[in-house]
C-alpha cells in the first residue's frame, strides 16, 4: 500500500519510497540495554526540565546511534510546538549539510496550553525523527519518505524499547495502518510553508 501523495513523485522519489517501504523493522542489539536511559528521559520529562530533557534524548539517541554504527545526530528540545491551521509540529530533522551535523528538534510542550507533552507521544516523537537519520545513514536512501514501511520501522524501535508494555502500548500505538491520513494531510500542509518554517527556526537557533 503506497500513501496518497505517491503519485506527485517523480521517478527516482517513486523508487526510494519503494525501498522504505519494504524495510519494515530495525533491530537494536541488546534493547535491554537502552531501558535506563529510556526510563531516565521519561524522569526528565516529568522534571520539566528543559535542559535535563535534552541531555537524556542526546544520551538516547547518541547510544542508538553506536549500536547501529551510524554516525551521530544532534537533537535539540525547544519549549512549546509551533502551530499553524495544519495543527502542532512534534519535530523535525534536518539531514547532514556538507559538515554540519545531522540534527533533530523536538518540542516538549503543546502549543495552546503550553502543557508537557505525554511520555509516549513525546518519545515516538524522538523516535520518528530518529527514524528519518536511520533513513539517510542506516539504510542509505537518498531521501526519506513517510511510508507505511517507516511507521513499522518506527513502531518497532518503539516496541524494542517500551520499558512496561503493559502501560506504554495502545492499540492505537500498535497499527502504522492508521498513520495515512495524517500523512497526506502533513504532506499537504507542509509542502508549501516547510521552507519558510525551516528557516525562521534556523534564525532562532
């Protein structure tokens, strides 16, 4: 099954996304391993605590990335999301340019309320983003699409490490199937304003 917006790529996008989508898992090795820091960012985020939440998510993804021998990626936490008539952004990642860093921005607060985010929804969030560097350095696609083979992907890292499953996983949590039509609406609300988001975030770095 291919996402609506499949049919507005052209060749060569037609083909990656045919190659995310046939991976539809990434194994950790020894998962066990990555519980306390999993279980170290959920004290952090419950802190509110913007700076801790930040060195708990780099020491997530640092250790992720050594396991998987892929190079590092950067993850900065900004307060509440930004917000537009599409709804909350929950993150983003900007692949490596030239020699700057591959890098992930997450934000821990809901944009109205200005609320801390959820544990779980906060760290899918981490994982999504995580995903997408898996993309470009673990399975060496040249771009990465949202395809129902990425949300497995992403399901499966989460599912590796929900430390209590028993509280953690819902049955929506459980099924990527449910993950197109938020896909088609991201595509379509982010095609025309993401390089103009993209920038202002840049000039607040």
């Amino acid at each position: 099954m291919v996402f609506a917006y499949f049919k507005r790529l052209n060749q060569t996008q037609k083909q990656i996304y045919r190659a995310s989508d046939k991976v539809t898992s990434v194994r950790l090795p020894e998962p066990g391993r990555f519980y306390p820091l999993v279980s170290h960012l959920e004290a952090s985020l419950k802190e509110e605590h913007r700076g801790r939440i930040q060195t708990a998510c780099q020491q997530l993804v640092d250790a992720m990335a050594a396991a998987l021998n892929i190079e590092p990626v950067s993850i900065k936490v900004l307060a509440a999301r930004p917000s537009k008539d599409w709804g909350e952004l929950h993150g983003l990642y900007y692949p490596r340019d030239g020699g700057t860093r591959a890098r992930i921005t997450v934000w821990m607060r809901t944009a109205q309320q200005r609320r801390v985010v959820a544990f779980k929804s906060f760290f899918r969030t981490v994982l999504h983003e995580f995903g997408h560097h898996l993309d470009y350095t673990f399975l060496n696609l040249a771009d990465s699409f949202h395809t129902e083979g990425f949300y497995k992907r992403e399901s499966s890292l989460f599912h590796q490490l929900a430390v209590d499953t028993k509280v953690w996983i819902t049955p929506a949590a459980q099924e990527p199937n449910q993950q197109p039509k938020d896909d088609a609406r991201e595509y379509e609300a982010f095609k025309d304003t993401w390089a103009n988001m993209k920038k202002q975030l840049q000039e607040n770095k």
